[in-house]
C-alpha cells in the first residue's frame, strides 16, 4: 500500500495514512549514521584551535611577533657602525613578513609595531634610546610600520580566501555524498542516514533527527531559499549563530512536502548563510530519493496548486 499525501501548499500540512519504511514513527537517529560520511576529510578548521603546551597556535604567533624583531634587531647590533640603517631596516621587513606569512592581522601589527620600536631603540643614534636624530631614520621608521600593516592586510586577506575555497569544497563533498547515494538508487533509509550525518558537521548540530510526521509549531525554520527564519523574522545565522531552540528544515520532493529533518543546534556556532543553502540542497536530495521511492506524489503532479513551494 503507498503511502498518500497532500500537496504542499500554504498552511497545509502532509498527512501519511499507512507506514513505510522511512515514515515518522521510524526515527533514524544521527548516532548511528555518523560513519556514513566518516570517509570525508576532516571539516576546515582554524588551527588556533590546537594547543600544544597548553597555549593556543595564534598566541604562539602573537608572541613570535614581539620577540622576533627585537631578536633581529639585537643580532644586527654589531654591524649597526658598517652598515646603513636602511639596510637594517630590510632585515627587519624580512621578520615582518615571515610572521605575516601566518595570514594573521594582529600579529602582522604587532610586528610592525615592535619591528619600528627595535629599529629606533637599537639601531639608530642615539643607541639604547627612542629619539631620533636623523630624518631619514624617521621616514625609515615609518615606513616599517606601514609596510608591516600592508603586508599583514594582504596576507589576511589571502588566508581568508584560502579558507574559504578548503570550506567550499567540503560543503561540496558533504552534497555529493548524497547526491552519489541517491543517483545510484540507494534505499531511502540509506539516503536519509547519510543525510543526516552530512547535516551534523554541516551546520554543527547537537542532535539531529527526520520524521514524517508534522513536527507541530516551531517558531524556526529553514526556507527554500536557504534563509533561517524565527518567528517570522529573518535571523541572521552568520551574526548570531542557529537559535538555541529546535529547527525545521523541511523535505520536499516533487512539489511535495514528505519530511522533516528536526535539528538542534550548537548554541553561539556561525553558520554561514552558504552552509545553509547547501542544508537545503542536501534536503531535497532526500526529498527526491522519497518520492521517487512512492510514486503516488507523481501520480498527482498535475493537481499540485500554485501555492507548492511555499513554507508549509
């Protein structure tokens, strides 16, 4: 017997007379389909994150920042009478860009900053003093701090564009290993497992889970268009991360609604609003792999009404 359902429409709901095998009364928990996307890489992940010692990478970073010019500027000390002080002045931008290289705005600042302090202190007349004498040691001291915080700024700019390319191809993998299961005919149990590991490390969820059954009012919500709603309102996910509270992300196929996957967030984890969209695009995978398993939402296609793709 296949299951019978009502077009999508605004302020309707699905209704399911019978059971079949991915309806709401089975419950596919995101404990055990965790392993179906284990084979993916790792999510992108800021290494600040990792703590040898006890102390994150970005404060090592930071403190490489102040000790590594002034060590530059101390090791120069004994060619200061031999050397020109715009040629101590190179050496100098070499440290800086070697801590910028780190793609880190505050460290590249702060070498900047200690970078000029170290030249004047030790590099220009009167030595072991911050007054300076010459002009041409004063322009070269201003120029260190600009060059540092331009080559910091580009360096920046660079990682975060790194970061973002690493990210999107994960966001991809996590899609195709959907959409692989799916263009292969995999069982729907099978689809929606995959799902809802691939929804996890999406949008860092708590817990995760789909039903069949209408899940009742929840105040969030995620549209087709990829964009969180609350009550009504637009929530900006980027800014505030997912609403502590649970959140429907509808399934929908062929124009009809089939599902929920209910999802619990992290509290206070951004969440682009990509990620988001690529949620969807993952949903409706499911939703294509549902109806394709019950032709009966087929059989209707000419009697969906103009209201299909609206929130149910």
């Amino acid at each position: 017997m296949k299951t019978q359902a009502l077009p999508v429409k605004k302020g309707g709901r699905t209704l399911f007379k019978t059971r079949t095998r991915c309806e709401s009364d089975v419950v596919v928990p995101i404990n055990n389909t965790e392993e179906q996307v284990d084979h993916l890489s790792s999510p992108p992940t800021d290494f600040a994150e990792n703590r040898p010692l006890g102390i994150g990478v970005s404060s090592w970073i930071l403190l490489a920042a102040g000790v590594v010019p002034i060590l530059t500027a101390i090791v120069l000390i004994p060619g200061r009478g031999h050397l020109d002080t715009a040629d101590d002045a190179l050496f100098l931008v070499v440290a800086i860009v070697a801590v910028a290289s780190t793609g880190r705005r505050l460290a590249a600042a702060v070498a900047a900053l200690c970078s000029a302090l170290s030249f004047d202190f030790f590099l220009t007349r009167p030595y072991g003093s911050f007054r300076i004498t010459r002009q041409a040691d004063l322009v070269t001291e201003g120029l260190l701090l600009v060059v540092g915080l331009a080559v910091g700024e580009l360096a920046a700019r660079g990682r975060n564009h790194r970061d973002a390319a690493i990210e999107g191809r994960y966001e991809m993998e996590l899609l195709h290993s959907v959409t692989k299961l799916v263009a292969s005919g995999g069982e729907p149990r099978a689809v929606i497992g995959t799902a809802l590991g691939a929804l996890q490390h999406l949008l860092f969820l708590r817990d995760c889970y789909f039903t069949r059954r209408d899940p009742g009012r929840i105040a969030a919500r995620v549209a087709p268009s990829g964009q969180l709603t609350l009550g009504g309102e637009s929530w900006s996910t980027e800014d505030l991360g997912l609403p502590t509270r649970r959140i429907d992300l509808p399934v929908r196929g062929n124009g009809w609604l089939l599902g929920h996957f209910l999802l619990t967030p992290t509290p206070g984890r951004s969440v682009s609003q990509q990620r988001l969209q690529v949620a969807v695009a993952i949903a409706d995978q499911v939703g294509a792999a549902l109806a394709n398993d019950d032709p009966t939402p087929a059989s209707l296609n000419r009697e969906r009404t103009d209201h299909r793709h609206d929130p149910p």
